[in-house]
C-alpha cells in the first residue's frame, strides 16, 4: 500500500502532539537560599515531585539566605529557604518591589561547632572563648590555640565558616558576638556548608560551624564540642533533647521558608507549600532536624491558609525565642 502524504500528515501531527505534550504540561517552582534548610526542602520536592509525576518541576538553589532574599525579593523565586528571619533592608527590599510574603517556620536547628577527630583537647568551650576566636578584634591577632585559652597547645588555629550572604553567618555572630554579622574575616567562608566539613574533616588544628544535619552526616570525619552557654553550667552538644528542652543556648534556632504571596495563586505552588507543613515533621527527622511539634505544624497551616504576610521579628535576629510564641505574633510587614 503506498501512502500520499495527505495520509501521513495526520500520523505525524498525532505523534508530534504526543511528543510535546508532556513538556508542556510541566510547571515549576523556583525555590533558592539556605543551604542548612536545602536538605529538608530538596526531601520535600523529592516526594512532592513523584507524587505529581513529573508534572511539576522543583528547582531548589542554596545562594544563602541573604542570596536567597535578594532573589526572593525581585521575585525570581517562589520560596526562599532561610536559616534565620527576613532583616529590615530585605524587608524594605521586598515592600519596594511589591513583593509579600508568608513566614513559615519549619523545623529547629542546632548550629554545631565541629572540630578534627584528631583533636584530643578540645571536649568543650565556652561562649566567650568563641567569642574571642571570632570576634572582628581577633583578625591577624589570634591566630594560635593557646592565645584563646593558655592551656589549649601553641598551634594554628584554621578557622572555617559561614559566608556573609548566610543566615548561618547571621545567626552565629547574632548569638556569640550579639551583633550580627560582627566577625573577624580572615577565615575560609562558604554559604555551601560542603566547604566546612571537607576544610575540618583534612586539618587536624580547624575549627569550624554549620548546622546540625551536616554535622550528623559527617559524624565519622568530624568531632562536634559541646558549648557552655554559661559559667557553672554544663557543656551542652546538639542533640534533639537539648534543642526542644532549651538547654542548648545560645545555638538552636528555628528554620523557615518564605512563600510569595503572589506565587500562591498558581496552584501547584499552593499545593507544594501545603504538601511541605503536612510532610516536614517526618522529612525533617530523615535528614536529622528537629521538627516541630504536631500543634506548630498545624498552627503554620492556619496562618498558610489565611495568607497571613509579614514577619514576627521586627527586622532582626532573635535569639531562644520559641516557634508557638513566633506562630501567635502579629507580623510585620
């Protein structure tokens, strides 16, 4: 049988028809900042996306919180990962550009101090003695152990951290230095927390921080120091206890997403942000958070579901303030 093209050329608009359907029916979700909050957001899309087969495509970036606010901000983004709240410049930012928002807190963190396994003297230390190894004033001067504490061994200290575009950073000198972003700067700094545990996990005399999930992941290369928050009082490591019973101080902090309220009006961002409040308390356990209780979920739910913009902080970082009193705040915008 010989066939015309008139023939044909239904077949090959049928099959054409078929092959492009697909990708036009996919939608995205554009998501960037925290790379401490990436690994419960990425879990979350993991699920969100298979549930959805293929249908909707979650792009999830960890430019740092603050990168992440200056996407979010301009409204590149649909989300914006944080590891500590919207400051008043972004604030500012994102009211310039009409940009409203939904804060969600999601899980808690323990932001870690981590040395090399191979370090024997350090089992501690305390608040003023990180204070003093990363204050601004210790740039070129303190630079050896035993000028933080006589009886550490005359050796380099090889510091590692949190870049200045991360809430990490934030939330780290907010809580040693009680001014955030008050920080010595001659150290190796990332907002990819990768960075930290592959700088420790190789230099015997490094010293470094990041959040709890990274430190968990990497138990067997790095060796976490517990913090004395106080003089008299016990050294204190991350753990789930110690962040839900407060004991853990100054380090724990909550962890949020920031939603576009203007995103919320296409569905599938609507449906995903409703997907992550009912699916975090388990994802966030996966990847070793500290998840929220049943009633901080379901209260972030409601505040979700209200549109209820704005933030409960005033601009700043706050530090031991608890999710259920940030979830009954009247928000700032």
């Amino acid at each position: 049988m010989k066939l015309s093209f008139q023939t044909l050329s239904p077949l090959l608009f049928l099959t054409t028809a078929l092959c492009i359907a697909p990708a036009q029916a996919q939608t995205f979700i554009k998501i960037d900042g925290s790379s401490t909050v990436f690994p419960i957001t990425e879990a979350v899309a993991d699920d969100f996306q298979d549930m959805k087969s293929g249908t909707v495509k979650v792009t999830t970036g960890i430019a740092g919180t603050g990168g992440g606010f200056k996407k979010f901000c301009k409204g590149e983004t649909d989300i914006s990962n944080a590891s500590r709240p919207i400051l008043k410049k972004e604030m500012d930012e994102c009211a310039k550009n009409g940009v409203k928002y939904v804060e969600l807190p999601i899980a808690f963190d323990a932001l870690t101090v981590v040395v090399n396994p191979k370090n024997k003297f350090l089992n501690k230390i305390t608040v003023e003695e990180l204070k003093k190894m990363w204050e601004p004033a210790a740039q070129g001067t303190i630079t050896r152990w035993n000028q933080v504490n006589p009886t550490w061994p005359d050796a380099p200290i090889k510091l590692f951290g949190a870049g200045a575009d991360s809430g990490t950073f934030d939330y780290f000198t907010e809580a040693i230095m009680s001014k955030s972003k008050s920080s010595r700067t001659d150290y190796t700094s990332s907002e990819d927390d990768n960075v930290v545990v592959q700088g420790v996990a190789r230099d015997v005399n490094a010293i470094g921080y990041f959040g709890y999930a990274y430190y968990v992941d990497n138990s067997k290369r790095l060796k976490v120091v517990p913090i004395v928050h106080k003089a008299g009082k016990p050294a204190v490591a991350p753990s789930l206890k110690s962040v839900m019973d407060g004991t853990y101080q100054p380090l724990a902090r909550p962890l949020f997403i920031y939603v576009s309220i203007k995103a919320i009006e296409r569905s599938e961002v609507k449906e995903f942000v409703e997907f992550y409040l009912k699916n975090a308390q388990k994802l966030a356990k996966e990847v070793k958070y500290i998840p929220l209780t049943d009633k901080d979920y379901k209260h972030a739910f409601t505040n979700f579901s209200n549109k209820k913009t704005g933030t409960a902080f005033g601009g700043d970082a706050e530090i031991g303030v608890t999710v259920a009193e940030l979830l009954r705040r009247d928000p700032k915008e």
